[in-house]
C-alpha cells in the first residue's frame, strides 16, 4: 500500500466494522441500472450485539416483465420462477426501501459492493413506483476500498475476486444474500488488515466520496493516453 492511500489515518476505537453492519445487493434483469428490475434482493445484518447474527432479509421479485436469458445465466432466476414464487415489485420494492431507511437513519453501516449499481437501481425502482429514496449514508464498498488500499495489485476486482484476496468463502455468487454477507466480510477484513479503516461510518464514507473520484479522474487519464481522447469516468459515489 502507497504511504499515502489513506491519508495518514489513525485507528479509532468507534470503528464501523465493530458495530451494526448491513450487507445490501440486488440481482437484475440488466447490467444498466436506468433499465434493471431487481429480481432479488437481500438485506444481511451483521451485529455483536445480536446472537442471532447474521440476520437474513430477503426478496424474491416478479418484475413484469421478461427476465433475459443473458442475465438468468448469471442469477439463475427464470421469468417463469419469479411468475409463480415472486412478490409483486411495487409491493417489494417498497418494503425494501423501508427496511433499507431504517438502516441508513440508525447509522448502520451499509456495505453495498459497486455501490453506485445496486443503488442506482434501487433508486430508479423507486421513481418508478413513486417512492422516496434515502439519502444513502453511511456507504461501505468494499470495491473502492480495495482500489485505493491495494491500488496497484493485477486482477479482476469482483467480489469472488476480493473474497480470493482475503479469503472469505462465497457460497453462491450471484446470489442476493450470500453476496450481501460475503460483501460485510470482505469490509470487515479489510478493516482488520488496513486499520487506518478504523474509523465512524460517517467518516468512511465522506473519505470514500473523495477517493471515487479521484480513481474515476487516474483511470480517466489513463484512458486518454492510450488515444482515447474523448474518454469519461463518473467519478460519483455512492450514486
């Protein structure tokens, strides 16, 4: 790690990885947000407190509308499975959007993996059927953490990636709810392994608004450099 990739941090006491985390992730029927309809959905609660941790929340959805083949190799969910099995969305969509407030208006930490997709998503459901959206804060993505502790390391960066790097076992990926845990995993490691992470959720999150950026501006650059000219990165986070 650069000696300068987290700013010359301190470890605090009051770390976020030592409190309520909530582990977020939707499986779609896009790789766009503006168009994807979550198809499933997890909410996994992670807390020292609770005996019971982790505590699963999960959403099977019908969209209405056709899931396509390309996207159901990946989640495995059918057009067909969701017909049957699967909650409205509307009706879903709303209750998750509930449940996700509550946990953003208490100060758990959300750990949302890409953050920007899943809640990108989340947000244009909720235009669609009229319903408010939380301010989304505190964010922990474990992707922009990885990119600014370990910036230099070769490889994907995908969560079955991450999960290799710190050796956290992923039962199924793709999977809403094994990768909502498997994403609170990753976090928790990479707090234990860099503890200048260590630190109140709020904190994270405003230092990771600023690091996004600044990926978004390098990778950008690079681009440019190798003839791609008129090349932009949003830089924005966590949407």
């Amino acid at each position: 790690m650069d000696s300068d990739a987290l700013f010359d941090l301190h470890p605090t006491s009051d770390s976020w990885h030592r409190r309520r985390r909530v582990g977020f992730d939707v499986e779609t029927t896009s790789r766009f947000p503006a168009e994807a309809r979550i198809v499933s959905a997890a909410l996994v609660t992670c807390d020292p407190e609770d005996a019971a941790s982790p505590r699963v929340r999960e959403w099977l959805v019908d969209p209405g509308v056709e899931i396509p083949e390309e996207t159901v190799e990946i989640h495995g969910i059918t057009t067909d499975y969701v017909r049957e099995h699967g909650q409205e969305a509307s009706e879903a969509v709303a209750e998750l959007l509930a449940a996700l407030t509550r946990e953003f208006i208490s100060g758990a930490a959300v750990v949302v993996m890409n953050a920007p997709y899943d809640l990108a998503v989340l947000r244009a459901e909720a235009e669609r059927f009229g319903l408010e959206f939380p301010l989304p804060k505190p964010v922990i993505d474990p992707l922009v953490i990885d990119k600014q502790v370990d910036r230099y390391r070769r490889g994907k960066r995908r969560l079955n990636d991450l999960c290799g790097v710190h050796g956290v076992q992923l039962a199924e990926a793709h999977s809403a709810a094994p990768d909502a845990l498997a994403a609170v995993q990753v976090a928790d490691c990479q707090a234990e392994k860099y503890p200048e992470l260590q630190m109140p959720a709020q904190q994270l999150h405003d230092l990771q608004v600023v690091w996004k950026a600044d990926q978004a501006e390098d990778f950008q650059s690079y681009l440019r450099r190798q003839g791609k000219t008129e090349a932009v990165i949003d830089g924005s986070w966590p949407l």
